[in-house]
C-alpha cells in the first residue's frame, strides 16, 4: 500500500502503475472516493487553514485577504515550496479561488504570494512546529491537521498550559489517495514522506 496525493493517484492509475486491490471496506467507500476497479481510494482529507500563535498574534486574520495586513509583516509562511510540497501547492491554490481563480487557474494564487513576498509580510521559511515553537513563523497557511498536530506537539513539551496554536479553516480540501503498487513493479517512493505528490509513503 502506498499513501499518495490524490492528483499522483489519478496519474499513475492512468498509466497502469497500481494494482487492483479492495479492501476489506471498499463497499463501504462512496462511489465517487474510489476507483471501480480498486486502484486507488480516498483514505482522508484536509482543509488548508491559517494557523496562528495566540502569544504574538493579538489580532489574528480569519482570511486569507487579512494576510496582506501591515501588522503581518514579516510573519505569513507556507509548509514548504509550493513546487515541491503538497501543502504549500494547496496554499497557493486556496489563495487563487479566494482571488477570482479556480482549479484550472491558479495565478491569482501565485500573485497573492507575490503580492505578500514584495511587502515583506510572507517569509520563505519552511514551517513546522519548530518554527512555530521559535517565534520564527507565528502565522502559516497548512492543512487543518498537521496545525492541530503543531497544536498537540506544543502542548506536550509546554508546562501544561493550554496551546497557544489556533487554525481558522479555509474552504479549499484535498483529499488524499491509497493505492497498492503492482508487485511486478516497484513503488515510486519508498520512505515516509508527504512532502511532494510525487513521493509516497510505502508500508509492507
């Protein structure tokens, strides 16, 4: 089984790269998160979110349009490149519908970005909760659950004070996709990383 993004899923079904499996729950899976044949499936899904730390963020955005803010300057990160990460791509393309794009046109997206990066309120730093924990990116646009998870994460090494972390959800969701490679051919990926749609992780 191979966990992929969805957009790679399609692809490599298309190109005959997965093998026909159904797991023992596949009845159960609607009509439109699976394939007919068992190829691949919708294992779960996240919304793109703007997370924020309480501590250095008194006025927190609730939009993505609060993010060109004068008060942001110098705090508004991405999970990565979007070029290479899955979550900033989705960023970016949750930036474009909320601009006038769509799924077939995400430069209003990439212009959001560019219009955050010329007034210095987006930084080109990878966010994690590292970077959250530092004070280094106290605003960042992720999926719902890996902020919940940043959440979690912050709480535990805190001395039992509440998180400090906050999401407020856009509506943007992409799910994710299972497959089962072809035993006759091997997995694309083979380590445990969600970094780009292209890697995959791989359990045996």
């Amino acid at each position: 089984m191979v966990d992929l993004g969805s957009a790679f899923a399609l692809s490599a079904a298309a190109d005959g790269l997965l093998a026909h499996y159904q797991v023992t729950t596949f009845d159960d899976i609607p009509a439109g998160q699976k394939a007919d044949d068992g190829s691949w499936f919708f294992d779960y899904g996240g919304f793109i979110s703007i997370g924020y730390d309480a501590s250095k963020v008194t006025d927190p955005p609730t939009t993505l349009a609060d993010l060109k803010k004068p008060e942001y300057k110098g705090k508004v990160a991405l999970n990565g490149d979007p070029t290479k990460a899955g979550a900033a791509f989705a960023g970016v393309y949750a930036a474009a519908l909320a601009n006038g794009g769509s799924f077939a046109d995400i430069k209003p997206g990439v212009q959001f970005f560019a219009d955050l990066k010329k007034s210095g309120n987006f930084i080109p730093v990878q966010s994690s909760a590292a970077t959250i924990e530092s004070g280094q990116t106290p605003i960042t646009l992720d999926w719902d659950y890996l902020q919940a998870g940043y959440a979690a994460k912050l709480k535990a090494r805190s001395t039992g004070r509440s998180p400090s972390r906050a999401t407020a959800s856009t509506r943007t969701s992409t799910p994710r996709a299972s497959a089962r490679p072809p035993r006759t051919r091997p997995p694309h990926g083979c380590g445990r990383s969600f970094s780009t749609p292209t890697r995959a992780r791989t359990r045996s």
